[in-house]
C-alpha cells in the first residue's frame, strides 16, 4: 500500500465528501435491444450520447468538488499485477461460465481487457455451437455498471461487497473488490459474504438498500434487492463487536420497480434533514419498520412506527421534505418514479438531483435551499460554499429512465467525520 493511499472512511450520508468512484456509462449501455432490456433491468432503451451529456454534468461537479476515481481506469491499473489479473479472469470465467474461452481474455492487453470486461466479449463464432446459438456475447456488458452505488458499501472503514440480487450485476461486485483488494489508491478491507463463515444462499444485500446514518447506526432496505437474510449477515458481523451498533430495517414495495432500493424513497439531505416519498415512509401502511439493536453479542429487535420516528430514537431530530411536493399523490408517484427523492450529499445542506423532479426541487426551494444548475458549478459561475444549503440540479430526462438517480450514480469513499453535537 502507498503512502499517501486513501483511507476509507464513511460514517455518514451528508459529511463532505472527499473521495468519489464513478463509472461513465459507454457502450456497455448502448450495447441493449429490445428483446435483452428487462433481462438486463431496464424498462427502456437510454440514448447513450443524451445519457453521457447528461452524466457529465455529475461528473463535471464531483470533479470540482472532490477527489473522482473513475472504475475503468481503476480496473486497467489492477491489471498490470499479472498475479491479480489472472485471479480475475479465472474468477469471472468461473463465475460465468465460460472457463473453456478463457484464452480470449488472456490474449487482450489491460487497457482492452477492462473495456470488454465492461462493455462486454463477443461471442466468437468459431465452432458449429457457436456459430447456431443466439447469444451475441460470451461475457454480457455490464450496463448497470454506472449505478456504481450498488456494487460495493464504504461502511466506516470497511468495504462490504454487494452480493447482487441479479446475476446479470455480479461481475460488478468481482471487479470491485478486485480493485478494493488491490489497488494501492485505497486502504481499506473488504468484507464479502460469499467468502464468510455465515454465508446463506439467500443473502442478497445492494448499495442502494444501505445508508450510513452514523457510525453506530445503519439504514438499510429489504425487498427486491436486498433480503432479510442480507441483513443478518450484516448483524452477525455486528455482533462481534464491542461497541454499540443499531439497524433500522425498512420493508419497501415489490413493485413498481422504482421501489427497487431504500435510496429511492429515503435520503439525508444534513443533519437535520431528510428526502421521503411519504406514502411508503410515513403514512400508515403494511411495510414494516424495524430497529434491531446490537451490544456486545446481544441483539435486540422492536417494531417502529416509522423511520423517522426510530431515528428521533437514536438521536435524529430529522424534518421531512416530501418527494414530489405535499399537493398531489400523481405527482408524488411521478417524481418517485423519475428518481426524485435520491439525492447526494457533497456536504451538509448541499445535495445533488435532477432538476426533472420540479415540484420536488421547488419544496426544496421554498424551505430554503438554493436551486443551482450543474453547469454554473463547473463553469465557476457558482460556489457552493457561498450557499448555507443547496440543490445542484442536474438535467436527467435520459438517465432517470436507466432507473436512478445520483446516489445510485455515486460509490462515495471517504467523508469528513460530523459534529452531531
């Protein structure tokens, strides 16, 4: 590890941030038909040239924000160890199947090798079995790969692999840890729970189902993405601990598919404040709310009524402002849908959306945050540390359809500590 490697450190949504990994989507994105977009979890198409103008406005801002990492050039510089290069191709040929193509991979340089490992490997039609089946690609692009979010989780100084509800992701979560593992940018251990002494097949736990409240406290999200079973594995290794640790467990809707991850209808906007879609987090409905507390091998675990009333428990005195605006329930479900109530924090008060979201933004507004657009901050027309609380507004019209927002977009690294007293 080299001297001036990144510790990993986040124990908080909303602390300023100073370490970020992106992914910009590519070709792995266009690489899609109609007949593959639901296998690959997507509802629609996205018009990749929109989608990266659109992206660039996040990156742009990160980039004059804070430290920006981006996962290709991550991938290709773990790729000169010839050692973890070859671990990576026998891990992903294994995992996919494809142990008699191996040699395609081994024959590509690094810098082709993290391409195709990402934008995908064609099949090559070089055998009758080949040349008859359908398939186009021997590895799949990765087209989630730009939600970076839900891959790998920076919890205090640990770095929890995601174990993807879908199998069509899992490569990403390899690719991760190869680089957590092996890169000497960053210091840190990673935790994965298909190499752990409590694995269950059941166990499934994504990014975007995970939000680090405090330290000792844990959001996390179960449904479609993340499972009962996930959280337990994730208890079990609190409960070796000494310190004092608690989980609120959130039940989200099956369906829509918007309600995919807690981060789409919870987020810290500071420390006193939070983005909900109100009729999943606060009105009274059959999605159970749920604080299981560990100390020192003991657990304890009680029903709550809300999320926020479980976080005034712990400390947090937190006031909502409602995704979509307080008028409307259409709008409500509209702007939840586009990925209005996930946003990024950079800093306490100053957060990250898609401008799309108007009413969600407006209420916003009018409780006193600053609207700025994406392109005033990377022109330096604009400095956040001249607002006490803003929203960048970034256009999203394109890559709101891929199904999320800028915390999805976002593997945050490193974060200064908060004074919560």
């Amino acid at each position: 590890m080299t001297s001036n490697a990144l510790n990993i450190r986040l124990n908080s949504e909303i602390g300023k941030l100073k370490g970020v990994i992106l992914h910009t989507p590519g070709a792995e994105v266009q690489n899609m038909t109609p007949e593959n977009a639901e296998r690959a979890l997507y509802s629609d198409i996205l018009n990749l040239h929109v989608a990266q103008q659109e992206y660039s406005q996040l990156s742009g801002v990160l980039d004059k924000l804070t430290k920006t990492y981006q996962v290709k050039e991550l991938l290709e510089n773990i790729l000169q160890n010839s050692r973890v290069r070859e671990n990576l191709i026998e891990k992903i040929c294994k995992n996919e199947g494809v142990e008699l193509h191996r040699d395609i991979l081994e024959n590509l340089d690094n810098s082709e090798l993290a391409r195709q490992l990402i934008e995908g490997v064609l099949l090559q039609k070089n055998s009758l079995t080949a040349y008859l089946s359908k398939r186009r690609y021997m590895l799949k692009p990765l087209h989630n790969f730009f939600f970076t979010r839900d891959a790998s989780i920076a919890i205090n100084d640990k770095v929890l692999i995601a174990k993807m509800a879908n199998n069509v992701r899992v490569r990403e979560s390899i690719i991760m840890q190869s680089i957590f593992d092996f890169h000497p940018a960053f210091s840190t251990s990673t935790v994965n729970p298909c190499e752990d002494k409590f694995y269950d097949p059941k166990i499934t736990i994504e990014g975007g189902d995970v939000l680090v409240a405090r330290e000792d406290v844990l959001l996390i999200g179960i449904g479609s993405r993340t499972t009962s079973q996930g959280v337990d594995f994730i208890l079990n290794r609190l409960k070796e601990q000494k310190e004092k640790m608690h989980i609120i467990v959130q039940e989200l809707p099956y369906e829509p598919e918007s309600f995919i991850h807690l981060d789409m209808v919870f987020t810290f906007l500071d420390k006193d404040i939070c983005m909900v879609y109100e009729p999943v987090i606060l009105r009274p409905n059959r999605y159970q709310t749920v604080l299981i507390s560990a100390d020192n091998g003991k657990v304890q675990i009680r029903e709550q009524e809300n999320m926020l009333t479980a976080l005034k428990g712990l400390g947090f005195d937190l006031k909502p402002y409602v995704c979509g605006g307080t008028t409307d329930p259409w709008i409500q479900q509209r702007e939840q849908w586009h990925s209005g109530a996930n946003f990024f924090a950079v800093a306490p008060g100053k957060v990250i959306g898609y401008e799309r979201n108007i009413y969600t933004v407006d209420e916003l507004n009018k409780g006193g945050f600053d609207v700025l657009k994406a392109k005033d901050i990377i022109n330096g027309k604009k400095n956040i540390d001249d607002y006490e609380k803003c929203v960048i507004a970034i256009e999203g019209s394109e890559l709101s359809r891929g199904g999320g927002g800028a915390r999805c977009m976002t593997m945050p690294i490193c974060r200064e500590d908060i004074k919560w007293k």
